[in-house]
C-alpha cells in the first residue's frame, strides 16, 4: 500500500513536471511569434511537442497501472533530468501542485476548456452552413451541365460555359474555405484529446484566467 502510495505522488509530480514543461513552450511560442522567428515556432511544435505529448501520454494512460518498481525508477530518473534542463525546482513544482488541487474544478482549465469546445461547435456548424452551400452550387451545376450537354445550338452550348464558369468558381472558394475550417477543427480535436493545452492552466483561478482573457481580447 506504501509503495501503491509512493508511485502515485511520482506519477502526478512528473505530470506537472511535464505539465510546466508544456507551459514554458507555450510561453516561448509566443515569444518567437512576436519577433516572427518561423522557423523557430516549427522547430518547437514539430519536434520538441511531440516529444513531451508522448510522454505526457504513457503517465496519464492506462499503460501506468502495470508499471513495475524499475519503470517507476526510470520514470524518476528522467524527470529529474528534465527538471535540471528546464531550471524546475522541486519546491516549484510541488507549489504548483498544491495550486492546481486548490483550483481543482475552478480553475483556468476549465475555462480554457470550455471556450475549446464552444469554438469547435461553432466551426462544426460553419462547416455544415458550407457543406450545404457546397451541395446546392453542385446541384445548380449539375443542372447547368446537363442543359448545355442538351443545347443544340453551339451558340447556346458557349452560353451555358459562360454560366458554368462563375458557379464552379464559388465551387472552389466553398471547398477552400471547408478545409480551412476542417483545418481549425483537426486542431482543436488534438487540443481536446492531449489535454494538456488546457490543462497547463489549472494551476490559475478562473478569475485570474478570465481577467487576463479580457485584457487580450482588448487589445
């Protein structure tokens, strides 16, 4: 039981590890998009992310219930190590800790959270307005298409190319503008599913999350 104990405060302390780690990312992507270093943003999300969402995914899966003595181990070994990289205290991380259990249910994290799941329900129902404007443009081309292929007349059959030009044109801006949606929603799917981007603010108020969500929104 001691040791069921002992595993279980080393399991959520590296998460918070990891947890900080994310959120110093996070902190650093901002940085470099306001002095428009690219290159630098990539290098964060495609390669460095990834790393630590695997991570950040073995300690919170189910996977962690038939970790043995030698696992738990390595598990805080390689936390140490990424601790020492990134200037973490133990006392820090233990503050945070404390702080996310003091805004558990009340914290930035839900409020991120929510606000996730409100801008993907309203990109779904864009994407559905779109999808149904796409059908319709199909439709009227398809009309248009089969009275041309009937047109005797090659002056006719011009006239009906001339129509179909402007209607496949919006075809493609339709099409253009539901990948672009699709786009923002495969993003905030992997949001919800990681978890960790909102989780990275539990350890704030709601209050304090909100505030500093207003003064963004402000600018």
């Amino acid at each position: 039981m001691e040791k069921m104990v002992k595993n279980n405060e080393i399991l959520k302390f590296s998460v918070e590890v990891i947890l900080q780690v994310f959120r110093s990312i996070n902190k650093k992507i901002d940085e470099l998009k306001e002095i428009g270093d690219i290159s630098g943003i990539e290098i964060l999300e495609k390669d460095v992310i990834p790393k630590y969402e695997k991570l950040y995914g073995g300690l919170t899966g189910e996977a962690v219930e038939n970790f043995d003595e030698e696992q738990f181990s390595a598990i805080k070994k390689y936390i140490e190590d990424i601790m020492k990289e990134n200037n973490f205290s133990e006392e820090y991380i233990k503050n945070q800790m404390e702080l996310r259990e003091k805004f558990k249910g009340d914290s930035g994290a839900e409020v991120v959270k929510r606000f996730f799941q409100y801008e993907k329900k309203e990109l779904e129902k864009t994407k559905y307005e779109l999808l149904d404007r796409a059908d319709k443009i199909l439709e009227e081309e398809e009309k248009l298409s089969m009275e041309m292929k009937n047109a005797i007349q090659e002056e006719e059959q011009i006239e009906y190319i001339y129509k179909l030009q402007p209607v496949r044109a919006e075809f493609r801006k339709a099409e253009e503008k539901i990948l672009k949606v699709q786009e923002k929603l495969d993003i905030l799917n992997k949001r919800l599913v990681s978890e960790w981007p909102y989780e990275i603010y539990g350890t704030v108020s709601k209050d304090e999350m909100l505030k500093t969500y207003n003064k963004i929104m402000k600018k």
